[in-house]
C-alpha cells in the first residue's frame, strides 16, 4: 500500500519501431490503472490527444501556453541517448578530478533533461506523476475537475 508505480511508454505503429506517441500509465493498489496519451506534436492535437487540430479554445491561455511550449520529444530522448554514451566513456575515465568534472557535466545536463520532459513534454500531465494525497475531498474535485478536461480534449480511457 502507498505504492504507485508510473510507466512512460514510446509507442508507434510499427512493432520494433520508435514512434511518437507517449503513454503514461499509473498503476495504484486498489485502483484502476490510468492511461493518459500525452500530445507530442508541437502545437497540434486532436480531441483525443493525436495530432490534427490546434488546442480547443475552451481551454484558456494557460493551457494554449502549455502546447506552444512542447518540444519535439525526439530531440528530448536524442538528449538522453547522448547522455548515456558520455556516461559510458566516463565511466573508463582514470583520473579522478577528469571523471568528477564530466560527471557533474553529466549531472546538470541530467538535470536540465528531466526539467525539459517534465514542463515541456509532459506539461500539465506531469501531475500524474505525483502521488495522490490522502484527502476525502478528493472525489469531489475529480467529478468537478472531468468535465473540465473533457472540453480540453481528454477522453475517459
């Protein structure tokens, strides 16, 4: 109990190969697991969360703010893959001030990275990521909260 375990998923339409959807899934004890389909296309959504037309107006500036600000996520995992590679040749480094400086480089672009995914690929959805508070209230803000969403263009899963 007090577990929640969170998955983002890279999926395409061919098997074996990297698409451009991300899935987030949340998986909680006693609870059905949610399946959120986060926009990656800059600017460009469907009601469902695919690509095709520009965010429903309804949604406000906050929200407009929120797709304008979304990178390409290829250039974001790019970043990731980069980073792994510099670990690699890091981690044969001999000289113990040489790896200590790359592995601070490492650190802060690390860093940097998980900021860019989390404002700027996931924007609003990022709070699926947060553990749920124990708050009775709770249901009550989610049955007002839905229809909200609904009119931003997110579909019951």
């Amino acid at each position: 109990s007090g577990v929640t375990v969170c998955v983002l998923t890279l999926a395409g339409l061919q098997p074996g190969s990297a698409g451009d959807t991300l899935l987030l899934t949340r998986l909680e004890k006693d609870a059905a697991p949610l399946s959120i389909r986060v926009p990656t296309a800059r600017g460009k959504v469907r009601a469902g969360g695919g690509r095709g037309v520009s965010p429903p107006q309804a949604c406000g500036a906050i929200v407009m703010a929120l797709f304008l600000l979304q990178v390409p996520l290829r250039s974001v995992l790019s970043d990731f893959e980069a980073i792994l590679k510099e670990q690699k040749e890091a981690n044969g480094c001999t000289d113990k001030q040489d790896w200590w400086l790359r592995r601070s480089q490492l650190d802060r672009r690390m860093k940097s990275l998980i900021e860019t995914l989390e404002t700027q690929v996931l924007g609003c959805w990022r709070g699926a990521l947060l553990p749920a508070p124990p708050q009775p209230a709770l249901d009550e803000e989610v049955a007002l909260l839905h229809p909200e969403l609904g009119r931003c263009g997110w579909s019951h899963p």
